[in-house]
C-alpha cells in the first residue's frame, strides 16, 4: 500500500485511504463481501456492509443515502473515510422525478450540486441498490452509495459491485422486506 497517495479534497481526510477504509492487504472475494453482506439484520444494517465492501474495493471513502419514496429524497445515512467534522450530516437531496429514474443518480444535477457545495467533490461515481423480485416489472430504489475518489480500483471492481449490489437487493426482497425500515425521515402525520 506504499504507491497510495493522500486524499487530495480539503474536506476528505488526510491519512492515505487504505488507512481510512482499514482495509486488508489482501484482496477480499466477492464471494467474501457475498458471507458478509448475508449476515445483515435490518436495512441500515444492509446498507452499512455495502457501504464498507464498496469503500474497500475502490479504496475511497464512501458515502450511503437512503432514498425514502415518500418524500422523494436521497437522505445520509453514513459514511466511511471522511473525517467526522466534515460529514454531510443532514443532507438530504430532492430528486426530480424519482420515480422514473431515467437518468443513472450520479448524472442528476440535483445529486452533482450538492456533492459538489457540501463537500467540494465535483467528480464521483454512485452506484445504486435496488429491490429487485421476479414478481415486479421494475425494480425500487432503496439506496445510493457514492465512491468519492474514483479510480483505478473502483473501474476494476465494477462488475463486483453490480453483484454485490444484486444479491444485496435479492436479499432485501427476499428476508428483509417484511421488517420495517427504520428511517431518520418520520412521516408526518
């Protein structure tokens, strides 16, 4: 790990990311991140082990957002590798015309303004975490996780990442579906 070099953003931690992430020196399987991710015990949950396998295989600090239909909005939910100081606690992002989603989310104006006004980053990739069933046409967001230095690493982990992202939206379907999804946004009532 001595040929990484320091994270360049001012808001992004200083420590070289392999220390960030805690990441292992060898290289972990999808086959490994598949063990750890089947292990999840609510959606949060789900969505942390995601979080840390993308952070570990692009070697870059990750953000997570939910998206909550209800209110059409990705909302932070966690991060790895970004000092805490400087975590975007709070941001919530309204998405014009969620329901479609035409366009992939690291595409979306609304999603690359404010990346770019909270934490300085104007070049990021998003990978998106979808329910999928066999007895819907289309598949639901559920989640977004945004590799904030991409790279190298996270080019060759692409069709990893897809997998994981599959097998985790299968699973949500399939065993975590029927527990209520705790969320940070009430419903009003």
């Amino acid at each position: 790990t001595g040929d990484l070099q320091p994270l360049e953003s001012p808001v992004l931690s200083q420590r070289p990311v392999s220390r960030v992430v805690e990441a292992k020196p060898e290289r972990h399987s999808v086959a490994q991140w598949s063990e750890m991710l089947l292990r999840a015990k609510s959606f949060l949950d789900l969505g942390r082990r995601i979080m840390l396998i993308v952070a570990e295989g692009a070697q870059s600090p990750v953000i997570f957002f939910e998206f909550h239909a209800p209110s059409s909005r990705l909302i932070f939910r966690d991060q790895v590798g970004i000092p805490p100081q400087k975590a975007p606690i709070g941001l919530k992002v309204a998405l014009d015309q969620p329901s479609r989603v035409a366009s992939p989310i690291a595409e979306r104006a609304e999603v690359q303004r404010a990346l770019l006004e909270r934490l300085g980053v104007s070049h990021f990739e998003a990978l998106e975490l979808h329910a999928s069933s066999t007895l819907r046409a289309s598949s639901q967001l559920l989640g977004v996780f945004v590799i904030l230095q991409p790279g190298v690493n996270s080019f060759e982990r692409r069709n990893d990442f897809q997998h994981i992202l599959a097998l985790a939206g299968r699973y949500y379907e399939a065993i975590l579906r029927p527990q209520p999804r705790t969320s940070i946004h009430q419903p009003q009532v």
